[in-house]
C-alpha cells in the first residue's frame, strides 16, 4: 500500500512539473500580442486626417487588420471619411515586423474638388461614396520587448466607381505608432 501511494505521489508531482513546463513555453511574449491598435499620425501631419488601426496577426508571417479615419476636407483625394481592412505578408527574418507587402480594400466618401461655374450658374461640389481596392507596401519596427512599434506605409488603389467627377485612384500614407495587446 506504501509502495503504491509512493509511485501515485511521484507521478502527480512529474505531472505538475510537465504540466509547468509546457505553460511556460506556450508564454513567450511575441506569442501572447496578437493584437495591435496604431494612431496614423502621418495623415494627421499631412493632411488633418485622424487615423486608428487595427491588426491580428495570424502567424509570424501574416496579419489581418482594419482601420477608420476621419478629415474635414471632404474635398481632398482621400475624401471625408474612410473605413478600411487589409491583408498583409511580413518578409525577411523578424518576427511580425520588418518589410511588408499588404492588399486592401477601401470605402471612403468625400466631395468633388472644386467647384464650377459656367454660364453664370454656379454648380457646387457633388458628393460620393466609392470602393477602392489596392496594393501597399511599408516597414514596421518593433522595440525589443514588441509591445510598441513604428511603421511607415505607403498605397495605391483604384477606384470601382465610374461618375467622371470621382478621382480614378486613391492612396494610403501614414506613418503609425502602435502598441501591442
């Protein structure tokens, strides 16, 4: 009876001890900060526009992510208001970081540039609302614990809509501070 409760008592402590060590190895800290939430504050320099982002990352590789901005001027090339989400490939040997490729889609509202006047009659701006797909490019950095990053990116995308007073492309600048949940 003592032999079997003593072979018992060391098997729940070698289980307690297995148990501990895989937790500890599923912890590491890239792999708990899935989510990142960015400010764009190169679209807030450029041209008053306030942008948030959102971004899951999938694997060390690949991300999915969203994003909103607002701006005053509906009548800029990037329109009023803006929502959109985007698929993206991070390449080179860094751990959700480094040189990225990404593919978006876009819906954005804004008005005509300008307004025209002829014959006396003045027409003023028309509104819109469009769909744009497009491609982008960019660099994210991290700090060495990855919970804050930096990134510069750049896009373009064509528009689907086919009014004549709508511009053909749109375009995607920022560049992002972030923090990783």
């Amino acid at each position: 009876m003592k032999c079997k409760l003593g072979v018992l008592s060391v098997l729940m402590l070698l289980s307690f001890g297995l148990q501990g060590q895989n937790k500890a190895r599923t912890e590491l800290p890239w792999q708990d900060k899935r989510h990142e939430v960015s400010f764009n504050m190169g679209m807030m320099l450029l041209n008053k526009s306030i942008g948030f982002q959102y971004e899951y990352f999938l694997n060390n590789d690949t991300s999915v992510g969203g994003g909103i901005y607002f701006n005053d001027d509906a009548q800029k090339d990037s329109g009023s208001f803006g929502l959109h989400g985007s698929f993206r490939a991070y390449f080179g040997g860094h751990r959700r970081s480094g040189f990225f490729a990404e593919g978006y889609g876009m819906f954005y509202q804004g008005k005509e540039s300008g307004s025209n006047q002829t014959d006396f009659v003045l027409r003023l701006p028309r509104s819109y609302e469009t769909f744009a797909f497009g491609l982008g490019v960019g660099n994210k950095w991290t700090v060495r614990s990855e919970r804050m990053t930096f990134e510069i990116f750049g896009g373009v995308g064509r528009n689907l809509s086919k009014l004549d007073y709508v511009p053909n492309f749109s375009y995607r600048l920022g560049a992002s501070i972030g923090f990783r949940l």
